[in-house]
C-alpha cells in the first residue's frame, strides 16, 4: 500500500473540489457540455473519495 501512495504522490491533484471550481467555470462561459462532463466525474471522485474515507478510518472532525 505505501508503495501504492508514494507513486501517487506525483500525480496531479483530483479531487471533487478541484471539479467543483471547474464547474464553476463551465457556468460562466456556458458550456453545458463541459458540465455535465465535469458533474459525472466529479461524482464518480466523490464515490471514490467516501470509499477511502470509510476505509481509512475518517473522522468528519479531525
């Protein structure tokens, strides 16, 4: 697993806050195409982000 998260630590950052403000964008230029794209997949991250919570033991208030 640490082997797993050290090769991840290079990537680039993706998260569903990231998509937000993406979604943000999206609005004032208005592109519905671009997102509805960046929706989709800041819902499947979400999924994502919750599994690893539950997984890791997360606590909302830590």
């Amino acid at each position: 697993m640490k082997s797993d998260f050290e090769s991840m630590k290079k990537l680039p950052r993706k998260s569903s806050k990231d998509y937000l403000e993406l979604m943000h964008l999206a609005l004032e230029m208005n592109d519905k195409e671009w997102f509805e794209e960046l929706a989709k997949e800041r819902e499947r991250i979400e999924k994502i982000e919750e599994k690893i919570k539950l997984e890791l033991g997360w606590k909302e208030d830590e």
